[in-house]
C-alpha cells in the first residue's frame, strides 16, 4: 500500500500495540497448526515447496506452517516491531522477513507456489484492495488462500475506537471476479467458540 491511513497506522504505534496483544504461545499456536492442516489438506500430494505470507505480524502462521511443512518460508510485514520479533525468535532470517505492503510486493512473477493472507485484507481500504490481490496474483505460481472476515456485502467496522481500519466483505468473491483463471479448490468457516482462532472464513485458489 502506498502512504495512506491503514498503512500509517500499521506501520505506526498502533501496529506495534497490535503485535503486543499478540502472543506467541502454546494456546495459540495450536489452533493454528490445527487451521493450517485443514488448509493444505486439498493440497497433498502437491505440497507447496516455498510459501509466502503477506503480512505476517509476529508470525502465528509462519510458525504453525514449520510445524507441519517443509516449505521454505518468506514474509512481508509493513510494521518494524513485527519484523524484528520475527528475527528474534528465530522463525525467519532476515533475509526472509521483508519490509513491504500487499500492493507492491519486491518479489518476481510466479515466485512462490503458495502466496496467502491471514486477517490482512480486512484492514485493507477497498480502494486498494484491487491492486493488493493483483500483486499476490502476481507473485503466485500455483496457489493462493486468504482467510479473512467474512460479510455478504462491503461494511466498514470501528476497530479499537478508530474508523477506516477494518472493512468486511466476501472476499472470495473479489477474488474470483478480480482474476477471473482461478479454480476454487476449497473453502471453509472456522468457528470461534469451537477453534480458539477469531471467526474465519477461508478461500484456497488454484491458478488455472
């Protein structure tokens, strides 16, 4: 994203508050690793060999992802604290964890077999949004996924008393509508109350 409010926010002391309310602990590692099983199940037998978050934060995904893959692992994260804990705690290198936003990603085409996004889209403005899924697209050899709130139609929601930072919508539909090869291979709904994850719906996209 270029300069704009989500990106300052993110980049700023609101993202570093985020990635302190975030812990990467047993409890929440674990519903994770349970997400991501369901996830690549469509994919066995054709496992990704390298994989690409586009915002990772601390890294709950990446971490859950090295439990249960081999795939070599890359992140893209806009917030500094974020990176840096990355780093620290040994779940990328640093020259894995790289300082960019969705709509300009510093990869070439078709570099990863996996590229995804995790609660990242929501706090994407819709005006952006477009050229965000162009770029993942576009880095994407094989497959993409994106797990996000769910909304049957466009709605803005306050997010910690701040308007413009989290937008709903039925994401899977942008997706097929914005690229039009992909080939839905499977879909699903995390439940809060039964996973320990937020209310997730999820989307896994082949490039046809």
């Amino acid at each position: 994203m270029n300069a704009n409010k989500q990106l300052d926010a993110w980049r700023g002391s609101f993202g570093d508050e985020y990635t302190k309310r975030n812990v990467a602990d047993n409890a929440s590692l674990h519903p994770r690793i349970r997400m991501w099983t369901r996830i690549l199940k469509p994919l066995i037998g054709d496992e990704p060999s390298n994989i690409l978050e586009v915002g990772a934060n601390l890294g709950l995904n990446m971490r859950a992802l090295r439990t249960i893959s081999a795939a070599k692992l890359t992140a893209v994260e806009p917030n500094p604290t974020a990176r840096q804990q990355l780093i620290n705690d040994g779940v990328l290198t640093n020259e894995d964890v790289h300082d960019a936003t969705a709509d300009a990603l510093p990869f070439a085409d078709n570099t990863f077999d996996l590229a995804f996004t995790s609660g990242v889209m929501i706090h994407i403005a819709p005006e952006n949004l477009g050229q965000a899924c162009d770029e993942i697209h576009r880095v994407s050899s094989k497959y993409i996924m994106c797990c996000e709130y769910y909304s049957d139609k466009e709605e803005a929601i306050s997010y910690r008393g701040q308007d413009g930072l989290l937008f709903k919508r039925d994401y899977g539909d942008f997706w097929l509508n914005r690229h039009t090869d992909l080939i839905l291979m499977d879909y699903g709904f995390f439940w809060k109350k039964a996973t320990g994850l937020d209310n997730l719906t999820w989307w896994l996209f082949k490039k046809g």
